[in-house]
C-alpha cells in the first residue's frame, strides 16, 4: 500500500515538474531582463560617485538626496499628479468607448477594435510632433481660434507645459487602456444587462452597478498600465513638456547620461518605482471601493 501511494504521489510530481515546464521560457525572461538588470541598478543606487568613478563604498546618501533635494521632490509631485490626471482621463474615454462598442454596436464591434488596434502602429515620435503642430503658437488650435476672433494672440502657454504632455500621453494610452477593458467586458453577459433594462433599471445605473462592478478588473489593469507607462515616460515631457513640465524619467535620464553619476540616476529611478507602487495601490483600492 505504502509502495503504491509512492508511486501515485511520484506521478503527480512529476505532472506537476512537466506541467511547469511550458513557463520556463517566460520564467527565464523575466529573471534576465528584469530581475536581473533591477537588482544592478539596487546595487548601483548604494554607490558612491567619486573623481568621474563609481566607488562600490556602500551607504544611503544617494536616497537621502533624492528625498531630501527640492527639484526632485517637485519633478516626483509633478510627475505623480500628471500621471493621475492621464489616468482619469484616459479612463473616462477608454470606458465608455468600449462600452459602446461592445453593447451598443455589438455586430461592429470587431470592425471598431480593430480601428483603436491600428492606432497602435502609427510612430510614437510622429505623434509626438503631430501634436507639437497642433499645440504650437502658429498651430490649428491658436489658427481656428485667431481666425474665429476668440483670442488676439496665440496662446503660447498650450505647448511646453503640463497639459500638453498630459493631452499628448492621453492621446496615446487610451488605445492601450482600452485592450484589457474590452477583455474584460467579453465576460459580461448582454442578458444581465437586457434583465436590468427590463426592469426598468437606467443605463447609467445598469453601468454603476452590474458592467463596472464585473469589468474592474480590466479597469484596475488599464489604470495600472496608464498610470506606470504615463509617469515612467521620457520622451514626451522633453518634446512637449519644456521646463515647467519636466517629469522624473527627464531627471533620471540626466545622471545617466549628462552629469554620470549613475548611483544617484539609480537612487532616483528606485525611489520614482517605489513611489508608483504605493500610488498604484491607492489606485487600486480607490477603483475597488468605487465598484462596491
């Protein structure tokens, strides 16, 4: 008997080992191109940079710098406040949108996903000059507005601030916010909200409290990867962001690659991910109690 159970448990493990063995690829991934250069830059944050040198003398001064210094505390705050409001707002168009195409349109739902897949493959730096012309002082917005007689002169404060790095990475998450809250939205049965309807529940109400509550978990994903892809972004804050609208990648990317003081650059880039994890965990938190 004892012989026999050997056996069976023996078997089960070795289900368990072959079973596992399709994740190894993505297991081995992970550890080398993301573990792995995570703990070198742990590492590095504890250096010293000295003489145009990384020494390995370990301590904290580099955090304590990047806590105690007022210019980067200001770019954190702005960068966590603008990463928010993207979230928002990328939430309150991608929602509805896919709303929409799933329950109001559902025979062209395909045809309409498929639209929001292909903004996708447009540049990334296209769209990033795309809206320096639209924003600038000789763009369309300052043009229509000059030509209606709104305004005397162009506004020039629509380019290099906050709000149009905030409008531009909008623009840009909103059909990424939008794949895992389709996802989410296949799971939600047309009939549930048919039964609402009939008895004589409203649409906004039928939203509130049967799709939303079922879909918040593609909506905690959406809000997870706008706000992180929104706060860790470089490029749009240097294009459209200008002085006032400098964001922490800007900052980090300068002890790397202009000032070399990579133990501080490292510093900064653990602190800016520890403060996204607790922000991501208010937000998360926040979007859970509003489903209840």
């Amino acid at each position: 008997m004892t012989a026999e159970a050997a056996r069976v448990g023996g078997g089960a493990r070795r289900r368990r080992v072959l079973s596992g063995l399709p994740l190894l690829p993505a297991v081995a991934w992970f550890l080398v191109f993301f573990l792995g250069p995570l703990l070198v830059l742990v590492a590095f944050s504890f250096f010293t940079f000295r003489g145009l040198a990384w020494v390995p003398d370990l301590h904290l001064g580099n955090y304590v710098e990047a806590l105690t210094d007022a210019g980067f505390r200001t770019i954190l705050l702005r960068t966590v406040t603008i990463a928010l409001f993207v979230t928002i707002a990328v939430l309150l168009i991608a929602y509805p949108f896919t709303y929409i195409i799933t329950f109001i349109f559902p025979r062209r739902k395909q045809w309409l996903y498929f639209l929001v897949l292909v903004t996708l493959f447009g540049s990334y730096l296209v769209r990033i000059y795309a809206w320096r012309t639209i924003l600038g002082a000789e763009g369309v917005i300052n043009e229509t507005l000059l030509s209606v007689g709104l305004i005397t002169e162009p506004i020039r404060e629509l380019l290099n601030s906050p709000l149009a790095v905030g409008i531009a990475l909008t623009n840009f998450l909103v059909p990424l916010a939008v794949l895992p809250i389709y996802s989410a939205m296949q799971n939600v049965s047309p009939g549930l909200l048919e039964a609402g309807r009939d008895l004589g529940a409203g649409r906004l109400h039928l939203v509130r409290t049967v799709a939303l509550p079922l879909t918040m978990p593609g909506v905690r994903v959406a809000a997870a990867f706008t706000f992180i892809a929104a706060a860790a972004d470089f490029a749009t804050p240097a294009l459209l962001g200008g002085a006032s609208g400098r964001m922490a990648g800007g900052a980090i990317a300068r002890e790397f690659g202009q000032t070399l003081d990579w133990p501080l650059g490292a510093a900064l880039a653990i602190t800016l991910i520890g403060v996204l994890v607790l922000a991501i965990g208010a937000l998360w938190f926040v979007l859970g109690r509003l489903a209840r």
